[in-house]
C-alpha cells in the first residue's frame, strides 16, 4: 500500500515522536531513529489492511523495528493475546465480557467458558482498548449477479439463521431464480462473523454452518467472485479494492434499502451493519519505547491510512477519545 507517508523522513518521525512523548513510559531522550525491537500484531482480518497500513509507514522511518501483523480471526488473536503470545489485537468487536455457566450452572468451576476478558485477567493480562476506525460490513454477491439490489435484515435472517431451510433464491424472494445459493463468509473465530450473527440473527452463534467459511477475506472474494448465484458477507474495504469482481448490495435494516458507505456509518442510516474497529494493546507491551511510539504514530495516522485502505475515519471526539485511553495507559 502506497501513501504519501513514505515521503516522510526518519528525522521528522523522529521529531514527531519526541514532541509527543509526555507522559510515556519510554525515555524521553529515546528518538524514533533509534529504536529497535519486534512488535507482534494479529486478530481480525477487518482491521488487519489498516494495521498493516500502519505497520509499512512506521517501518519506512523506523527500520530497526519489525512489526508483524497477521489475521487469525478476532477470536482466534485473543486467545494468543490472552496467552501473552502477541503484543495487541485487531478486532472488528468488542472483547467479550460476559462467562457462561457450565453444565452444572455454577459460574467459576471448570467446565464453565470463561470471556475473553476473564482469560486476560487470569493471565495477568492488562490492556487497553483503542478503537481506530468505522467499518460498514458489506453484503456481497457476484458481479454476475443482475437480480439482488437489495436485501431486507429479515431476508437475511431467513438465509443465515440456525437451521434455515433456504436453499435457493426462490427461497428469499418470489421471482428470483430456483438456483441454489452458494454461501460465503467468515468463520467462527471472525469478530466479523460474531458481529453479522448478532445483529441479523439475534444471537452470537447462531449462525447455519453449511457455508463455505474462511478467516482470509480474499479468499471469500474469490469464491463468491466465482458464480453469478453466491453470496457473503465481509468488511466494505474488501468490496472496494475488488469492485471489478464483487459488488455491495443494498441493505434494508428499517429505514429503506441503503449502500454501505462511511456516510451511512457515521450518520446511522447504514443500519445495523455499521460497526466501530478496534485495537487491544498490552500495557506490559506498551511499556518498550517501540511499542508505545508504534501506537501513537497508528492514532496519528489512522484516519489517513484507514481511508487509503476503504474504511472510515473517526470522528475527531472520538480520535481524541483512542488518544486519550492510549496516554492514559502509558503513564
């Protein structure tokens, strides 16, 4: 990904990050030029396209520092972010908080499923919560397809849910071709998948499985690029930057059919597949000069790079907010 950050030169970075160093944990001596060290980042593929954005910026004027970003899934990165293996985790959800009770219904034996959150504090695993970006979740079919325009939240449920007996389109709406649907998305690990299941379904979980289901979102453009009659469900910079292949389809969530787009995310109309993206930083990680340098260059730059990559910037309330959590936690 090219930006015109890359014009950028290591004295500037360097400059930048020494002005903004109050209050941190890093020397205030340290400069940008200087430091060295690895980061590792993983967690949703939603928000892996802007992290990496990110990571290939900071790396132009800071080459002593590696920064590994890779996308298991929201679910799959916490359980390595919980387990102290990575230093943050994208996700396209908030962490979860809330325990389920076992078989025997007594919270705290073990056999109950502990939260995300709860795994965390178990491990001693302190971090904070910076949210980079809105995302509009996108429903997708084929550039073949010439019949979808437009989907109500309830024919999606009628698709998606638990034990749906749909099978073709005939099925979702009288007219439409008795050819079977071919579906696509995220799987169980995917904030994106927990995100789409609530909001359409209901209920975390309660999703059909017999669907072709993968954490690459570029893998899920070429299945569903592959036929005029699939259908699938990701996040919207994913539709932008293969527009020759997929196109958006309208969604009808009570307030008329509406397109995916950063106005209808950031005025409501978009609904409700209008999402907030995240990070989740390790306070311990965010005590390395790199790691806590990496994280203010992400806030300074991330309405910029989010936009390059097809995603929406935050509003400046709300940017100032991520600042704010992120300064509050260096201290």
């Amino acid at each position: 990904m090219k930006s015109t950050m890359k014009k950028f030169s290591v004295a500037i970075a360097a400059a930048l990050f020494i002005a903004a160093c109050g209050g941190s944990t890093a020397s205030p001596s340290a400069s940008a030029a200087a430091l060295t060290g690895e980061i590792t980042i993983d967690g949703s593929s939603t928000v892996y396209p802007i992290a990496e954005a990110v990571a290939e910026e900071f790396q132009n004027a800071n080459s002593g520092v590696q920064v590994t970003v890779a996308f298991a899934g929201t679910g799959g990165g916490f359980k390595k972010f919980c387990a102290g293996e990575t230093d943050a985790n994208d996700a396209s959800r908030p962490i979860k908080t809330s325990d389920k009770p076992g078989a025997d219904g007594v919270d705290g034996t073990a056999d109950d499923e502990l939260s995300e959150a709860t795994i965390c504090k178990n491990a001693g695993i302190e971090y904070v919560e910076i949210k980079v970006a809105i995302d509009a979740l996108a429903v997708v079919v084929s550039k073949e397809n010439t019949f979808v325009d437009c989907l109500t939240t309830a024919e999606l449920k009628s698709i998606w849910d638990l034990g749906s007996t749909v099978t073709t389109w005939a099925d979702v709406r009288a007219g439409w071709p008795a050819e079977k649907i071919d579906l696509y998305g995220p799987g169980a690990d995917s904030g994106t998948f927990d995100y789409f299941t609530e909001v359409i379904n209901g209920k975390v979980d309660q999703s059909r499985s017999d669907y072709t289901a993968s954490e690459d979102d570029n893998t899920l453009v070429a299945g569903i690029a592959g036929s005029q009659y699939t259908l699938g469900y990701f996040g919207l910079a994913y539709v932008t930057e293969n527009a020759d292949k997929v196109r958006a389809v309208e969604v009808d969530g009570g307030k008329g059919c509406t397109a995916p787009s950063a106005e209808g995310a950031n005025n409501g109309t978009y609904v409700p597949l209008g999402r907030p993206l995240f990070v989740y930083v390790s306070k311990a990680a965010l005590a390395r000069p790199e790691v806590a340098a990496f994280f203010r260059f992400f806030l300074d730059k991330t309405n910029e790079l989010s936009t390059s990559v097809g995603y929406i910037g935050l509003k400046d309330e709300d940017l100032a907010a991520s600042k704010a959590a992120l300064e509050a936690a260096l201290k």
